[in-house]
C-alpha cells in the first residue's frame, strides 16, 4: 500500500475524499453513491478538485486580487508542466483560512489529499478531469478580476451569465464525458460531445434562479443579469429584499425558461451515455430529474426565491426520484421527465 509524504496512506486519502464530497454535497453525494468503481473515485475526486476553488471564488472575506490569485496558483498545481507544488498553494491559502473551519474550508484545508488522489489516477482519468477542472479554475479567476471592484460578481446580460454558468458548472459534461469515451460508440460519442454543454448549463442555471436571493446575501454575488433587472426597473442592489419581490419574480422565470431551454439537450446527453468504467445513467439521470422537478417549483412559486431563500424539493421527492433506479433496468427518462414536471413523483 503506498504512502504520501505525510506517512498517510493512499487509501486513507480516498476514504477522505469519499467522506468529505458526503459533508460537502447532497446532490453530488447522491450521484457518487450510484457509481462504481473506477468512476466513482474519478468523479469523488475530479468534484473535490472544483469544489476548492468553488469555496475560495465566494469567500468574501479574501480580497479579489487575492482571491485570483490564489485560484491562478491552485491551476497551476494541476499543470503538470509547472513546477508548481500543492504546498505553494497550500501555504499562499493558509492566511486566509477561517478560524471555525467549515466542510468546505476543511476541503480547501485538505486540498493537498485531493490532489495526490487525483495524481494516482491512471492517464485516461488524468487527462479526462485535467483540463475541464482547470477551465473552471481559471474561469472563475478570470470573473473574479473582472468584477474586483464591485466586491462580487455582477452579472450583466443572459450571455454572460452562460458564460459564467459554463466555466462553474461545464466541468460536469465534458469531464464525464471524456471519462466514458473511451468506451463509448463514435455516435455515443458525438451525441455526448454536442450535448455536455446543456447539460451543465441546465444544473448551473436552475441553481442561479432558485438561489438568487441567497446568492448576494451568502456571497454578494449577484447572478441575475442587469439587462433583465433593468427591464423591471431594478438594480442588483435590489436582488433579495423582499419588497421587490413583484419585480423579481419575472427575472426570476426569464432565467428558469433559459434553463428550460437545456431539458432536451441534456436528456440526449443522458441517453447517450455508455454504462462503463462504472459510470451509470441513474448518477447523471437523478441530478436532471431534481432539476426538472425544481423547474416545476421555480414556475409554480417563484416568489419563494425571495420571500424564502430559495426553493427546494421536498426529500419525498428526492427518495421517490431515487427509488426509480433500484434493482435492475433503468426507467425512460422522458417519461419520468414528464410526470415530474406535471407533479411530484411521489403524489402518483
């Protein structure tokens, strides 16, 4: 059994990760559990790897240069053509790590175990999760400079916040689909490859409209764009504040349609997919069926975002949605699509 040079073992590592992407993530806890082996630890590992940098673009007490700073030198420790060391980073991170630490600060205080998981990996998974991850990483550095003096990002328009959506959530379709590939068909292949994109973006999406309101007050990030505040006479310093609610309410479902406008895109992607490498289709099918099941919530209380934090399905329903893919065989998507969206799938 190898050991790092901590005189921990590899395995005490990944045991770590497993347990850390549990505290950290519901959703991602659930499509992990639905994996096997080697996909679950590649995608355990490959979530974590965001997840660092994710933590340190919406931590408001680090500075934008710093916080770019520190996500450019996190890229670096994944380029394998620097000599860029995860101590560097780790080192540079410290100052600014909480006192009380957080799941997600004990990630980012971990960030070293991640990353010599993640070098373990045989080439297929390294070259795989590689280059989304660091897409991500730099697109997110690259947000944080452009919005360094407003103090958090400040969406503009539809366009932008894709763009945004795309860099923190794109990861999701291109690195599962490079993992899978491999062993997949040249139609598969292509069918995944055209649709990884709506995919991503229907999960980013639905999160920025059913989060807005915590989003500025968590973060102050403000995800809803300008050029559709400004169309209800609003301002970003609006987003959140309850006597608004009217105004933000058709913000709110402009940006539910777009992300509506990704369900077919996605369930091509979903029916696409080969079932190798320990992949399977109820990992990804359960993250896009809670997305529909959220539309639904989005369109018929979208007043919530605002006057309650966000909107949620109810664990019924995640259980109900669950409960679809046990034992042997996997239901049609589309037709679990349409009855979830018409009403919760445990009221059948």
């Amino acid at each position: 059994m190898s050991q790092n040079h901590t005189g921990r073992s590899s395995q005490e590592d990944i045991a770590w990760c497993y347990d850390a992407v549990h505290r950290v993530s519901r959703t991602f806890s659930l499509t992990i559990a639905e994996l096997e082996e080697p996909m679950a630890r590649d995608i355990c590992v490959g979530y974590l790897l965001c997840r660092v940098a994710d933590t340190i673009e919406d931590a408001g007490h680090i500075p934008p240069a710093a916080q770019s700073d520190l996500l450019r030198l996190y890229s670096r420790t994944l380029d394998p053509t620097t000599d860029t060391t995860v101590r560097a980073f780790d080192d540079a991170v410290g100052e600014w790590l909480p006192g009380t630490r957080t799941d997600d600060w004990e990630v980012v205080d971990n960030a070293a175990r991640a990353v010599g998981v993640f070098r373990s990996l045989d080439n297929h998974a390294l070259d795989s999760i590689r280059g989304p991850v660091r897409e991500l990483v730099d697109g997110m550095a690259m947000f944080v400079d452009r919005y360094a003096e407003d103090g958090g990002l400040r969406i503009q328009t539809l366009d932008e916040l894709e763009e945004y959506c795309w860099y923190a959530a794109g990861t999701v379709g291109t690195l599962v689909t490079g993992l899978v590939s491999h062993a997949a068909t040249e139609e598969q292949t292509e069918q995944m490859e055209e649709n990884a994109r709506a995919f991503a973006l229907l999960l980013q999406l639905v999160n920025v409209a059913k989060d807005a309101a915590t989003d500025i007050e968590e973060e102050n990030n403000v995800y809803l764009p300008l050029e559709l505040l400004h169309e209800e006479g609003l301002d970003h310093s609006d987003v959140g504040d309850p006597e608004n609610v009217d105004e933000l309410v058709p913000v709110i479902e402009r940006v539910t349609d777009r992300a509506e406008g990704y369900l077919d895109g996605a369930q091509s992607w979903l029916e696409a997919m080969p079932e190798t490498r320990g992949n399977t289709l109820s990992a990804w099918a359960i993250p896009f069926l809670l997305a529909v099941g959220t539309i639904r919530e989005l369109r018929e209380r979208p007043a919530d975002v605002v006057e309650q934090g966000n909107v949620k399905i109810t664990r019924d329903e995640v259980h109900a949605v669950c409960q679809q893919f046990v034992g042997e065989g996997s239901p049609p998507i589309g037709d679990l699509r349409a009855q979830i969206r018409q009403q919760p799938l445990h009221e059948y």
